[in-house]
C-alpha cells in the first residue's frame, strides 16, 4: 500500500548471535566485512535486521566464513 512504513524487527547482537549460533564478534566482523547489513542506532550500537538473518538462515548470503569461537 502505497505511504505505508514498513517496520523493520531489529534484533540485538546478542539475539542474532543466539539465532544463528555465532559469536557476537563474528556479527561484527560480517558487519565490517560487508557479510550482514547493520543498522547503527544513534548511540552507534549495531542491531541487525530480522530480514538479514533470515537470509543468513536460508543460505542466500556469501560463505559466513566464522563459528562459534572467535
């Protein structure tokens, strides 16, 4: 519909993480990396839109090239 505003569910790195079983540094190296697409808030916290993980999830993305112990 047109004037309609989407709202995006932005998850925390910690939520993320969890999700999909990374640690939250490697969040943040796909984040410089170009990986996963963040959202900086004003305070300059990263959240991550749900929409990225789902696209992580369903393999759409690039290698994630990380695990669980960085």
């Amino acid at each position: 519909m047109e004037g309609e505003i989407t709202r995006l569910r932005l998850l925390t790195l910690k939520e993320a993480s969890e999700i999909l079983n990374v640690h939250i540094n490697t969040l943040r190296r796909w984040d410089r990396e170009g990986i996963i697409r963040t959202v900086r808030l004003p305070n300059g916290y990263r959240r991550i839109p749900e929409s990225e993980i789902h696209r992580i999830l369903n393999g759409k993305g690039e290698d994630r090239g990380g695990d669980n112990h960085d």
